[in-house]
C-alpha cells in the first residue's frame, strides 16, 4: 500500500479543477477574488466531494478498471479494497463539514451533489446517456455553489451561462468517452450510446453537445458588454470544441475518442480561466 496509490484514487487533477469551479463561481458573483474562510471551505467542498465520488467510483467499477484503466489504484493492489471504502466515507465527511462551516444552504447543495455522485456511481452510470447527464451536473454544480456561497440564490446571468456550458461541454465529453470505454462497460452492461447504437452515432451526439456548449458561451456578450478577455480565452476555448466536434465526427476509433476525450478536459480547464477573468474584469469595468 503506497501514499502515491491513496493519492491518485481521488484523481488529483479532477478534484482541484471542481474546487476551482467554486472559485470561479465566487469570482464570476462577487467580481473579485475573497481569500478568507468562506472561500477556502467554499474550495476544500468542492475538493473532497469529487474526491469522494472518484475513489467510490474506482470500488464500484473494480472490475470494470480491469479493462478499461488497469493502471488505476484498486487493480495494480496498490490500495486495498478496506483502505478505499475508509477514504470514501473520510473525504465525505470532510467534505459535508466544511460545507456546512458557510451554512445549511451550502451543506444542501453539497449534500445534493454527493447524492448525484454517489446515484451515477451507483445506478445511473449503466443506464447510459442518464449517467453521462448526472456526471455533467456534477461539473456543473460547482459553479452554482461558488455563486450561492457568497450571494445565496440569485440571479446571476454570467453564472449560469457558464454552468451551462460546463454542463453541454461534460454531456459531450462523457458520451464521447463512452467510446473509449466500450470494452469494459459491457463486464458491468452499461448502455452507453457508443455500446448501444455505435461509435458513429456516440460521437455525432458528443459533437452536438460541443457545439451546444459554444453557443451558451455567446449568451453573455449579447446580454451585456464582455472585456477582451472573455473574446480571448473563451474564444479559443471555442474554437478548440468546434475542432473536437469536427473531428470526432470524421474519426471516431477509440484512440481518436481518447485524443479528444483529453483536449475536452484541456477546453474545460481553459473555459474556467475565461470566465474567472471575465468575473474580475467586470468589476472595473
């Protein structure tokens, strides 16, 4: 048993990047950047409610990892099957603390997004397209919690455009790796798009959602005036998901799904720093 195997069955990247999406979601509400208490368990929530719901995703898809990740924790040994259920109830734990720290609104939301978690892990993930919407409400979430931690329910047009678009852009990235994954869903008989009707037809409805994604990121410079740096970044970040969803309608194999299943990750990382940007400049302008 090793640190480094404990360590990676939360998939370090995935966690911080949804604890970044609550910063976002407190920068893009209050248009500046707090660092005091509210904001960094507003951050650990977000880091350790992913963290639960991807080492009980790697106990639940044992076998699964088996095929489709065989360098995961759990299937090289270097974790024990005792050792990740003790982790998964721990980051839970800290995860609902540290939400209910900024209140029993915030513990809700938290306690809402572990529940999709732990249903997708659960059930939802073998129903196929279901599963791929509740992971995508997983990336969505974070920013709406970010926005209601510092400002509570309100109506936030930026916010939720960006949710949205994180929400379009993660139901494209999961169908489209459902074609990556095909081999080992059918040990567990998940109805994915790519299992069920193809590869073809998986990646022209990963490349739909792609470009619904970008159209939900024209929402706000329509609405109101956006500095250059929303043009930009967020810009680039389109252009980069219209190439995705070109591509993997033209070449679908499963390493063309990968290829694009990681460069999605990449837009997503890059949309964030767009909207933070767009948060903070719009308290100059």
């Amino acid at each position: 048993m090793t640190l480094s195997g404990y360590l990676s069955l939360i998939r370090p990247v995935n966690s911080l990047m949804i604890g970044l999406a609550v910063l976002v979601g407190e920068a893009v509400a209050t248009s500046t950047v707090r660092l005091d208490a509210t904001t960094v368990m507003g951050f650990l929530t977000g880091v350790f409610i992913t963290g639960f719901s991807m080492i009980i995703n790697d106990v639940l898809d044992f076998e699964v990892d088996k095929a489709n990740a065989a360098r995961r924790p759990l299937v090289m040994g270097t974790v024990r099957l005792g050792g990740a259920e003790a982790m998964a109830g721990g980051t839970l734990i800290l995860g609902l603390s540290a939400s209910l720290y900024t209140g029993l609104t915030t513990f809700t939301v938290a306690a809402v997004f572990a529940g999709v978690a732990t249903l997708y892990n659960w059930k939802l993930k073998e129903r196929g397209f279901s599963g791929n919407v509740a992971v995508a409400l997983s990336m969505m979430i974070p920013f709406i919690y970010g926005g209601v931690l510092v400002e509570g329910w309100t109506w936030n047009p930026l916010l939720y455009a960006m949710g949205l678009t994180a929400f379009f852009a993660g139901v494209g990235r999961e169908v489209i790796k459902g074609i990556v994954d095909v081999e080992g869903d059918s040990l567990r008989n998940v109805r994915s798009l790519a299992r069920v009707r193809g590869s073809r037809r998986a990646a022209h409805v990963g490349a739909i959602f792609f470009l619904l994604a970008v159209s939900t990121s024209l929402v706000p410079p329509l609405m109101a005036k956006t500095s250059w740096a929303y043009y930009i970044v967020i810009g680039a970040t389109d252009v980069l998901f219209i190439y995705l969803g070109v591509f993997v309608v033209k070449w679908h194999g499963r390493e063309d799904a990968r290829r694009v299943k990681k460069l999605a990750l990449v837009g997503m990382f890059t949309g964030m720093v767009g909207f933070i940007l767009e948060g903070l400049l719009r308290g100059l302008m």
